[in-house]
C-alpha cells in the first residue's frame, strides 16, 4: 500500500535521508502558532532567545540558506511550547540552561550535551534537560524538534507541594527518555492532548484564564511520575491508594443529573455512607466537597452549552435554568470568575436582553 502520509513542501528540498515523523506526530505541530517562516538564523535565534535563554549558535556552511526555517510558538503560564526547524546543520551552546527541557525530535537527528553525559536522539528518543548545567545540541539539517520549556521554580514548586514539604533539593532527571516506553507514551499522550487543545478557537486554554495552570499541572505531574529522577521513589511512596467506589458513583451521579436540584442529603443516599464518610472522602481524593464538585460541573457544562448555542435561538437565562442554575445574579457572578467573562460574553453575537443575565 502507498504511503498516505503528507509531504511537506520543505522535506522535498532534502538532499539527505529524512526520518519519518509520523511515528510521533502526522503533521507539524501547533500550526496556528506560526512565529518565524525565515531564511535569517539570526532572527530565529534572538526570538529563541527571548523565549528561552541567551545562546551561541554555529552554523555549518556559509551563505544564505536554500530552505526556510520555521518557528511555532505557544507561550504557557511558566513556559512555552515551540515546534522548531533550523534547515541547516547546526550547533546551539548555552552554560546553563535555567529551566527544565524536554526535546522530542520529530524527523532527522540531534546530539544533546548535557552536563558530561551526551545521547544521540531521534524520533521515539527524548531528552529530558535540566536547569543546573550547561548545555549544548547539535542539529542535522533535517532536524524538527517540539521543545517544551518549564520554568524551574514552576516544576520544583509544584514537586514540593506533591511531596507535603517546602524544602527539595534540586530536581534532576534522567536524560534519555524513550517514548516507545509505557511510562514515556503516557508523557506524549498528554503532550498530544495538550498541542489537539492549544490548536482548537474554543479551547479553554484560550477562553479561561486559569485552563493552562491546570494543563501545565497535568503535563508536569506526568512528568514528574513517568520520567526517572531523584524523587520518584518518595513519589510512589506517596501515592494515593484506589478512589473509594462511594466517591466515584457520587461523581457519576453529578455528571449525569447535574440539571436537576440536588441536595447534599440525595448525594448522601445514593452513595449509601455517612455524610460525614462522604464529605472526608471528596476533601480527600478532590479536594472539594461534592456540591462545590456540583457547581463546577454546572458551570462547564453550561459554558459548553453558551459556546455552542445559537444567540438567535437561546438566551442565558434558559440556558442556566436548564443547567441547574436558580440563582441567576450569583450564577454570573460565578461563572465570570471561573471563565473571565461574563455568560453574554460567550454567548457571541447575541442582542437579546434577556441574556444579560
């Protein structure tokens, strides 16, 4: 059967072997981000700088360059994302880092120097980078990476709020992740998740202020659990055990009758324990109580409901009603704090009064 994959027009100018990126990714990432299409190395290399670090680059060859280099970049709440083609072969140097690496080489290859240890990557090999020593990268011409950058204090934070502790030592990782591996392909399924939301108009990552906490939280919990370091043992050790089956079908219930009215006292019955069992087991496992769980649910669902409501047709007022909402005046006072906005707000284009809510 003939190759379906899609050719991009620069990977045709390649006089040299180009390893297929479709094992990772079936198209360059983060198209809607597109910084830099540039035949000028220097103008990539001082918007690298800004988002990053200051840097050397050495450039094999001279003369100006026969293909272009492209830059995509998403900024997140400490760090960014960039999907990155020099087209040239290339050397980057840096004495340190300052922040936390991840580089996934999507076609060609690349050698990191990190401290005194060096990998040769490609697709399916990563490499994990840390902020306390220096670096260096080398770039065959064909080379495209996804680069992901995490604040320092952002990561270390985070690791001593999993760890119930103020002071760590500094967090080193493992260099060479391979992918292919079952811990590592859970890092690339939310690194996925991540660039499918970054690359949708109504993503929340765009639409609510607090949506890229959330999403780096996540892509740094699975870093911290799936890539070797100096705390995964204690990590394991602090491990939650199974979520309680009287907490999950609470959850279940609220998902599925989130537009009725619900009282603590319903929860309580159908999870069939105390209240107090009931409450102890959401601060525990979700640090909310199930009715705060209630209105979060409501206000997602009824956020969902506004961007995909016609204004013609729909107004806030039912919308909210419907949702479960009786309390208009503290429903949009609610809602704005969760998502930035107000109700009208999302619900674009509308000039009917009633969605003034």
């Amino acid at each position: 059967m003939e190759n379906s994959r899609v050719t991009w027009p620069w990977e045709r100018l390649f006089c040299c072997r180009l390893v297929a990126i479709s094992n990772i990714f079936e198209t360059p990432p983060l198209q809607r981000y597109l910084l830099h299409k540039t035949r000028d190395i220097k103008a990539i290399q001082a918007s690298v700088a800004d988002i990053f670090c200051p840097h050397k680059v050495k450039v094999s060859g001279s003369g100006p360059l026969d293909r272009d280099a492209l830059m995509h970049y998403a900024p997140l709440p400490n760090g960014a994302i960039i999907y990155l083609v020099y087209g040239i072969e290339i050397r980057v140097d840096v004495s340190q880092l300052g922040f936390f690496l991840i580089e996934l080489p999507l076609s060609g290859e690349s050698t990191p120097f990190c401290g005194d240890g060096s990998v040769l990557s490609g697709p399916g090999q990563a490499v994990v980078a840390g902020p306390y020593q220096q670096f260096a990268t080398e770039w065959t011409v064909d080379c495209s990476k996804l680069l992901i950058k995490l604040e320092s204090g952002a990561l270390e934070n985070y690791l001593s709020t999993l760890l119930g502790r103020r002071q760590i030592r500094a967090l080193d990782f493992d260099m060479e992740m391979q992918l292919a591996a079952g811990s590592s392909a859970s890092l690339l399924r939310s690194i996925h998740w991540i660039l499918d939301e970054l690359d949708q108009p109504g993503s929340l990552l765009n639409t609510a202020p607090l949506a890229g906490l959330q999403f780096q939280r996540m892509l740094m919990w699975t870093l911290l659990h799936c890539q070797p370091n100096n705390y995964s043992e204690e990590l394991r050790a602090r491990e939650l055990p199974r979520i309680p089956h009287y907490v999950l079908q609470t959850k279940q219930y609220i998902r599925r009758h989130y537009g009725e009215t619900i009282s603590l006292e319903q929860l309580v019955e159908h999870a069939n324990v105390s209240e107090r069992t009931l409450l102890e087991g959401f601060k525990r496992y979700h640090d909310v109580s199930p009715m705060k769980l209630l209105k979060l649910t409501r206000l997602d669902y009824i956020h969902l409901a506004l961007k995909e409501a016609d204004p013609a047709k729909s107004n806030v007022t039912g919308l909210a009603l419907a949702s479960g909402f009786s309390q208009l005046g503290k429903f949009s006072s609610e809602y704005k704090e969760r998502f930035g906005e107000s109700p009208s707000d999302t619900l674009k284009g509308s000039d009917n009064p009633t969605t003034n809510v």
